[in-house]
C-alpha cells in the first residue's frame, strides 16, 4: 500500500518548510512547540517533523521542545490519549535522531483551576472570557 502525504504536493506547505528551515538555523534559540492534540498544533508538530528530518543531522543544533498542558482538571481518558500522543511524537523523533524533546506541564498548586476559581474567586472560564 503506497502512503500519500499530502504536504508534500502542496506548494503552500513546502514554502512554510522552507522559512521554518531558515529561522531554525539562523540563531541558537531552543524552539517551544505548544502542542494541544487539536488539528492546529498537530499540523504544527508535522511541519517541525518534515523541516527537522529534511536537515542534515549535523545542522539540527538546538532542541525543539514540544510542550502540552495539563490543567489537572482532565478527563482521564484525554490524559491517557495525551499521554500516548506525546509518546509517539517522542518515538518518531528519537527514531528519526531530531533533537525533539516532549514534555508535559502542570501548574503550579497555588495556580490550579480550584484554587482559582475556589481559593482566590476568579469567575468561571466560558466562551468569551479565558483565564489564558
């Protein structure tokens, strides 16, 4: 069964590889990739992939983080889901020698969605108002 890639028939795409090639080796600035597991960031980590695998190993200078939040207040399967997720971004990485590290972040205990909202009284988050 042949595999179809569909960014690499698009010209829009290979453009943004290419300027995504030029800003990583123009500097040694670490890169953070925040990644949801939404289409958005999915995409996002997919490009940094190509553009990284596309480099000679010897030019891939800086790390490229790639960074998910847990809000601690997660539905256990989008935890487990999260988990694997960032799993196979690592695999695919360290199979490929990119200098790609994931990892997870949490708030800090004083920072949490029910000390906000409990603790220091912050309204609820909704549809026109974030806490981010």
């Amino acid at each position: 069964m042949m595999k179809i890639n569909i960014f690499q028939e698009n010209v829009k795409f290979n453009e943004t590889k290419s300027r995504m090639k030029e800003v990583y080796l123009s500097d040694e600035r670490p890169w953070v990739v925040g990644y949801s597991g939404g289409k958005d960031s999915s995409a996002t980590v997919q490009l940094v992939i190509q553009m990284l695998n596309e480099i000679a190993p010897d030019k891939r200078h800086k790390p490229v983080y790639v960074i998910t939040s847990d809000t601690l207040v997660e539905n256990p399967m989008i935890l487990a889901w999260m988990d694997e997720s960032l799993d196979k971004i690592q695999q695919v990485a360290n199979q490929h020698e990119l200098p790609i590290q994931t990892k997870k972040v949490y708030p800090k205990s004083n920072d949490t969605f029910w000390v906000n909202l409990i603790g220091k009284g912050y309204p609820s988050p909704r549809q026109k108002f974030r806490w981010c």
